[in-house]
C-alpha cells in the first residue's frame, strides 16, 4: 500500500525536474502562479574582466556566463552572454534579471529571477515568461586583478528552470 502512494511523487519529482524537489525557493526568485516549461542543469564558467571600478581601483567586474544546457546527461543547448538561452530545437529566450537572492555560499554566484525580454526562433522556450537560475554551484572571482583587459572564468553549475505563465 505504502509504495502506490509513494510512486506517484517519486514520478512527479522525476518528471518536473530539480526545481520541484527542492526546498520552496526564496521569495525574491519565486513565480508563483507560472508553470515547468523545462528544467535543465547548466556546467560552464562566469567569464570576469579586470577594470577600473568607479573608485578608480581595478577589480574584477562580470562579463559573460558561457555554458553547456544538460538534460538527462545530453547538450541540448548553450547560455551565454545577453543573457541567452538557446536551445538545439532553435527557440531561444534573453533574459532581464528582476530578482535574486543569495547563493548557498559566498563562492556561489547568486540565484536569479529574470524576465523574458525577447525571444527568438520556435520551439520549447516559445511560450517561456520566467526563467529561474538555482542551485548555484561556484562562479564568483575573488582576488585582486593587476592588469586592465584581462579576463578570468570561474567555473560553475546552476540549474535553470523555464516557466510560463498560466
């Protein structure tokens, strides 16, 4: 009796992804009210370049995410800058960040919230609103930068949850 119950969670979890597992997300990232489009895990580097901060001081300041787009351990896309989302399939979405909230450690970049500003192509992101960055994994910089124009990656994983409105 126990495991016909059971079975039907284990298959939800299994179907909806990472995102559904987890613990209720930070109110800053959440989208109450949308629903799973697509959840992918994400292995790639946040690319950082040395410059001159308002202070005057060099420091390194983001550039670019540059990474692979993983379903059931297969590439079926990349991000990168804009950012992009860009499926093998040819939709593709940018994003605005409108939220976020801390990672799980400071070598963590932060988990986003970002709205769909534009969308390209047709396919699985077409109807995509809402796309959520969690689970964060690694992708800050720290130290000092010496020289003007030089860039650094830190590596790093998220996870990267689709939603729709409706």
């Amino acid at each position: 009796m126990f495991i016909k119950h059971a079975a039907p969670t284990l298959l939800v979890a299994a179907l909806i992804g990472p995102a559904a597992a987890a613990e209720p997300l930070p109110e800053a990232i959440a989208a109450p009210g949308e629903s799973l489009v697509l959840s992918v895990h994400a292995e790639g580097a946040q690319v950082y370049e040395c410059k001159a901060g308002a202070d005057g001081k060099l420091a390194w300041a983001f550039r670019e995410p540059i990474a692979t787009l993983l379903s059931d351990g297969k590439t079926i896309g990349r991000h990168y800058a804009g950012p992009n989302w860009e499926l093998a399939d040819g939709s593709a979405v940018v994003g605005r960040a409108v939220g976020n909230a801390p990672g799980a450690t400071a070598a963590d970049i932060p988990w986003l919230k970002l709205e769909v500003a534009s969308r390209r192509g047709s396919g699985t992101l077409t109807p995509v609103t809402t796309v959520q960055r969690i689970n964060t994994r690694g992708g800050e910089l720290d130290g000092a930068c010496e020289k003007a124009g030089e860039f650094k990656s830190a590596p790093y994983s998220a996870d990267y949850v689709f939603l729709k409105k409706g």
